[in-house]
C-alpha cells in the first residue's frame, strides 16, 4: 500500500510550493532529453553572438543546456525555452518533442498543470567541420 502525495498548495499537514527556478532547471534539463535539441548559446541585447566561445561565453551546442524562463501560478507553469536545434533535423518537430517532454516531467516530478511551453529556436548547429589541410 503506498501512501498518496499531498497536492501543490496548502493541506492540512503544511504547505508545498515549487519555484520557478526549480521549473526552469527541470524544464531546460528535460529539453535536453530531446534528441537534436541543445543549448541556445550567447545573446547580447536579444541578438544572437557568433565565436562566443572563444572569449568564453557559452556556445550553442547540443551537449548545452538550453535557456528556459518560467512563471508559477499556484498550480499552473508557464515556460519559456531558447535553444538549438541539430541541422537537418526537423526544427518544428524537434520543438513539439521539446514541448511534450517539458510538460511530462513537469506534471511528473512536482505535479504542476502546464499551461505554456514558448519555444524560440535561436540556432541550427551542425556537426564541425573536419580540419582542412592546405
């Protein structure tokens, strides 16, 4: 017999709540479950920033972990997610598996209702490009 899990929000026994910080981490970490789904990589001031890596800023990459934003309310989470996506893999494919794996751990792992998943694809990556030999 297990026991039942007390439901987000105050009971009799207290009160459980869950950041948004916590639904972000679990949010950009679930995306990246998502085959050819990664990092967004560097932006300044919304624009994307090439060769970040060089100067150390992380780079899109899809061993990355992607951005996500969120808002809780109550019950309810509402997601906002920035990342790459492998080419040629389909882009809106990948954001719909993004999407529907988001939502699975989030009503999983703390019980919250998804109510958005906003997904904004900042880069194709591809695989590097082997070294020339002059």
């Amino acid at each position: 017999m297990t026991a039942a899990v007390a439901p987000l929000g105050e009971n009799a026994q207290g009160r459980i709540e869950v950041s948004s910080r916590v639904v972000e981490k679990i949010a950009a970490r679930a995306a990246l479950e998502v085959a050819d789904a990664g990092g967004a990589g560097a932006r300044v001031l919304g624009r994307s920033l090439p060769g970040a890596g060089i100067v150390g800023m992380p780079s899109a990459g899809l061993d990355q972990l992607p951005t996500a934003s969120a808002e809780v309310d109550g019950g309810l989470a509402f997601v906002d997610l920035e990342l790459s996506v492998r080419w040629p893999a389909p882009a809106l494919k990948v954001a719909e598996s993004v999407r529907r794996r988001v939502i699975d751990r989030l009503e999983t792992l703390v019980g919250l209702q998804v109510r958005e998943v906003n997904i904004e694809i900042t880069k194709l990556v591809g695989r590097p490009e082997p070294s020339r030999v002059s």
